[in-house]
C-alpha cells in the first residue's frame, strides 16, 4: 500500500490542529476539510482537525478562505 510519503505499509501520523474561526461553520463546510470535531462558542467556532503536512494544512485554510470563512488562529492541540 502507497502512502502520500511514498512509504510502503505504513501510516502517515498527522497532527492534530485546532482552528477558530468566525461565525458558525456548517456541517457541509467541516465534512469537506475533514473535520474531527466543530465546537460553537460565542460567536465564532472551534474546529479540530488532523493534519497529515504542511501542503494539507494551508489545503484547508486555503478552502476555509475559498468559503469565506474567517480564520482566527491555527494552533498544533
């Protein structure tokens, strides 16, 4: 089996991120970027995600911009 790394037989470990953001993000929005977990609090939303690289991160606040989505900060859990 072929990871993204190029390495056979092995899993790729990701990091896990947490993203604020403003507003409220939907169910639709946090599916497409692969959302582990979407917490509302007060007016903006926490957003927890594994990251597997760097080119998979800006991948998902690259789509966050593409939907209008205001980022916060981004932070390693």
């Amino acid at each position: 089996m072929m990871t993204p790394m190029g390495r056979v037989g092995t899993e790729q470990e990701g990091v896990v991120y947490q993203i604020v953001v403003r507003g409220e993000v939907g169910e639709s929005a946090a599916e497409e970027i692969g959302a582990q977990r979407v917490q509302p609090m007060r007016g903006r939303t926490l957003i927890v995600v594994e990251i597997i690289d760097q080119a998979h991160l800006h991948g998902v606040l690259d789509r966050l911009a593409d939907l209008n989505i205001e980022i916060e900060s981004v932070n390693p859990a």
